[in-house]
C-alpha cells in the first residue's frame, strides 16, 4: 500500500462479465488504488461454439492490477457467479468472502482444483458488515432459487451503492426467508448513490410466481407417474432439490441423486443445515435400480440439453448407468437458458421417442424463475430510490428494458449507464461519467485449455463442423519431383466416397495435371488452393484441403 490511496476520489465500476449477456458474471468495483470484486462466474455456451464446455470474464485487468484487488465476494451458489472461482484463484490469491452455503459450494469447487489450502475463505453472513479497503460492504439476504444469497450495500468515500445479486421478492420462498424490504428501505434513508440491479426477467411483465407454485406440480407428476420419476435441475439449484425431496416423502419414494456435481452439492448443504432430507429417504443410483420403479425419483443435471450430461446421454441411449425405459417421467425443472433452446428440445423429442413422458415448464409449473420480474424491479428501484441506474445481469435487451422501467419510476434517463462488459462508469462528486473501455470478452475453456481457443480456432471447428475435409498425399520422386504414384485422397465429413466415385476421379486428375505443372517450392499451398476452388466449383461447398508430400 502506498499513500495515494484515496487518489483521485473516484469510484470506478468495471463490468467484467453479465452485462450483454446472461452469465459469467462478474463486477469489480475499484476506488483509488483498491479493486473488490464481486462474482466469478461462467457461462455455458452457445451451439455454435463447438467443442466449448465453458466461458469465462476476461479478468485481464484484475490481474494487471494485482496488488490492489483487496477481495472477492460472491453473492450465491449458482454456478453464473461462481464457476470460475478456480481460475482466477490460480493467478490471484485474494481474500474470498461468502455465506455458508455459497463458501461450502465454492470448496467444493476449490477442492477439486486442490486449491482450497492455499486460500482465505471468510464466512459471512446476511445482515454483516465488512471492511475491505475503503470498502465497507453490508450484506443483505435476498430470496432466489438457491438459499443463502445477499446482496451488497457497499459504502465507498464517493458515496452508497447497491449491488442486488440474482433476486426476487418472494413472499413464501422455499426457505421462509423473503428478501430483506427493511434494509433496502434503511439503505435509501441513508441516500444510495447507485443501484446495481438484475436484469434477467426484465421482458416479463408482473410478479415472478413463489418457488411454491411447484410443490401442486411436483405432486401432480408424482401422482400420476407409474413408473420411475427422473427430474433434471441444475446441480447448485439447491431449493429445487428441497422441493423434490418434499415431494417424494409426500408420496412414498426414495430418492437418488445422480452425478457427482449433484451428489456433492446435496452432501454439503446438507452437512451445513440448508437442505432438510430425512436420512432414510436417500438410496444411492445402484439401490434405486435395483428398486420397483413406482419407489423411486432420480435427480440429476442435464436440462440445458447439453450431450454429454446425464441427460443428454439418456436420450441418446449413451448413459453408462441406467436406460431410459417406456414409463419413465422426465421433469425437466428448469428454463433454456437464452441460446440453448434447440438443444432443449432436440433433447425433450429423443426422450419421448425412448418411451418416457416428458414434462417441462412450458406443460406443467416444474419450474419457476428465481428472477424478479417487472413490478419487482420497479419494488427494487422505490425501495431504494438510487440517484444513478445501471443494470446488470442480461443481454443487451434485458439491460435497455430495465432502463426504460427505471424510467417509469421516474428515474431520469441522463441517470441511467446502460453499458456492457469493458464499459467502464465512473462516479465523481456526485456526478456520473463514462471511462474507458477495457477488454471485456469471450475467455474459452476448452478441457484443460483456458483462453488458448481463440477466434481462428473457433473458425476452423466450424469449417470442419460444416464441410469436413479433404487430405491428399503426394508421393514423388525427390529428385525429379515427378509423382510415383497415383494421388491418395482422404476425405472427412465432406463427401461419402463410395458415392462420390466421379469426383474424386475428377480431383485425382486435376491434382496429376497441375502437379506436372507446377514449380515444386510453392506447390503444396498452391495446390491446396486450386483444390479448393476445384472442389467449390464441383460441389459448392467449402472443406478444408490439406496436402501432404512424401518423397522418395
Ligand atoms: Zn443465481
Ligand atoms: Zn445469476
């Protein structure tokens, strides 16, 4: 630390990740010479990212500034604000501030990553206050799908700011813990500088439906199945785990979780009092096979129709354990998230063919958005009465809708920052102004690779995706540079070659004529060209075209 540490005065807000999308989110606040940070998290990706498990914030400039991020602090469990805990502890070790559940989520993650010795993990809860540099952080406990999530009050010497986390205000949540009215009021007879607020659910007008709307759902689908129960959620969707125990003591089943993220997940909040399931209610995966279907429900992940999840593999008749079988009910309790849609559905439509009864949100309340929706956004912005707006959580639509609500409340346009990651706002005598831009991007993670998958490497998975490719292998003499042999030609995803007998004919004779003609030095990327547009002309499509030489 040295002195300029109140330099400038300036509180500055860094959007890393969830703003113009939805996930990965992660916030950094930084006044002076100190950084906090609030979330880590991931986004899943969209279809057309092949071969990507995940994505990152691009947290370049956290690691750029290094000696001056004081802490993290995440808000809740779900993975959009945790799930790159890991990869930023590796490069910055910094103290962690969460609540019980969200810390004993995090080990888990942690832990795998044999991290969990090397770093300070503070435990917090809601209605603390904690100093972190200039930082003097309130947390306050809001309802969500997941128990145990806060949002911040964050005094900083440029004045009172409000940052909501994932929220709603949910009267009869699952855990009897509505969100705390009393201190957002508190918070705005002290004068909030800022809101911070989620904008996930900003195009759906009304109230979010109560987490308990589920429960007359959930015994609708258990009454009426026959045979096996298998519900998909989200492994940190810890309520929704509450829910479906519930609903299994109510009707005589036992329940097995499936999967290590679920299994691991449901151990902890268990151990630290969050999820209430009667010991002897638990069978694991090899008891409930061996049991009577109609004793039974499954719990597992898979609802983002992703292949390689559970879910994804029974409808693909590709799950190790256990088959779909005709009698099965499926519950996917849980939405698409935005982009992930067609794989839903491809997915809903592979279960049906397999024989089971699917069920989703769009036929039965299995699910229900831990989101607030309109009128509980314009609550948020009356509670609180900020000077300054800006929304965060949401694709660029989601932002600007919020806006437009803030508007409704009488929130002056010309205090509104709609912005997206890297957009840097700053706050300055009461006043607000854009800063620079910082990278804000896409990080890829991609097996054990982090950001080494950059847009050339997307491109060429697409071009492999959509039209294969051709190999050809030259043998020719080293020192005439005449060909020995006729070309080989290997193809891949481009063309059946028993089919396409004439073609490749064609391309073996073009590829005799040009290599005679050709000057040696150049050839390969010469031929590689001609090749290809060879091969456009011929089929109006665009494979990759490799060329090989060996001499002889
Ligand atoms: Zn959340
Ligand atoms: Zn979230």
């Amino acid at each position: 630390m040295n002195n300029k540490k109140n330099q400038g005065g300036k509180l500055r807000i860094i959007p890393l990740g969830g703003l113009g999308e939805v996930g990965k989110n992660m916030m950094a606040y930084q006044y002076g010479e100190n950084i906090l940070v609030v979330d880590t998290g991931l986004m899943f990706p969209e279809n057309d990212m092949l071969g990507i498990d995940y994505i990152i914030p691009d947290f370049q400039y956290l690691l750029e500034n290094r000696q001056i991020v004081r802490g993290v602090i995440v808000t809740h469990g779900h993975e959009d604000h945790t799930g790159a805990i890991h990869h930023l502890m590796e490069q910055l070790n910094v103290p962690i501030y969460a609540t019980p559940l969200t810390r004993g989520l995090l080990e888990v993650k942690l832990a795998r990553g044999g991290l969990l010795e090397k770093l300070q993990l503070n435990t917090i809860q809601a209605g603390e206050e904690v100093q972190i540099g200039p930082f003097t952080v309130e947390f306050f406990h809001v309802c969500h799908s997941i128990p145990d999530g806060v949002g911040l009050g964050i005094t900083t010497p440029a004045g009172l700011v409000i940052h909501t986390g994932d929220y709603k205000f949910d009267h009869t949540p699952v855990d009897n813990w509505p969100t705390d009215y009393a201190k957002l009021a508190e918070f705005s007879g002290r004068g909030v500088l800022a809101l911070l607020a989620d904008s996930t659910n900003a195009d759906k007008p009304g109230w979010t439906p109560s987490e308990r709307v589920i429960d007359p759902a959930f015994d609708q689908v258990f009454r009426a199945a026959k045979g096996r129960i298998i519900i998909a959620s989200f492994a940190s969707l810890v309520s929704r785990m509450q829910q479906v125990a519930n609903a299994a003591v109510r009707h005589q089943r036992k329940l097995a979780f499936v999967g290590t993220s679920m299994v691991e997940n449901a151990r902890m909040a268990r151990k630290l009092g969050y999820l209430d399931i009667p010991e002897e209610l638990l069978v694991t995966v090899e008891q409930a096979l061996k049991m009577n279907p109609k004793d039974v429900v499954l719990m597992s992940t898979g609802t983002q129709g992703e292949p390689s999840s559970i879910m994804g593999r029974l409808s693909t008749g590709t799950n190790r354990q256990f088959d779909i079988l005709p009698g099965d009910t499926v519950v996917l309790s849980s939405h698409p998230i935005p982009g992930n849609e067609e794989s839903v559905y491809r997915t809903i439509n592979r279960l049906f063919r397999r024989g089971a009864k699917v069920i989703y949100e769009a036929i039965a309340p299995v699910h229900v958005s831990g989101h607030a929706s309109q009128e509980e956004m314009k609550l948020m912005l009356n509670l609180v009465r900020p000077k300054f707006f800006i929304p965060i959580h949401g694709e660029l639509r989601h932002l600007k809708q919020h806006a437009a609500i803030a508007q409704q409340v009488g929130i002056p346009e010309e205090r509104i920052a709609v912005v997206e990651n890297g957009q840097v706002v700053e706050f300055e005598n009461g006043q607000m102004h854009t800063g620079e831009r910082i990278p804000g991007g896409y990080v890829f993670v991609d097996g054990a690779g982090v950001g080494e998958i950059g847009p050339d490497v997307m491109r060429e998975r697409e071009i492999l995706a959509r039209d294969g490719f051709v190999l050809v292998n030259l043998t020719m003499d080293r020192n005439t540079c005449r060909l020995l042999e006729e070309p080989e030609i290997i193809t891949r995803g481009f063309i059946h070659a028993t089919d396409a007998e004439d073609l490749l004919d064609a391309t073996r004779k073009m590829v005799v004529q040009t290599v005679d003609c050709t000057s040696n030095g150049r050839l390969q990327t010469d031929l590689e060209q001609t090749l290809k547009s060879f091969l456009y002309s011929k089929t109006k499509r665009r494979p990759m075209v490799f060329v090989t030489l060996s001499k002889a």
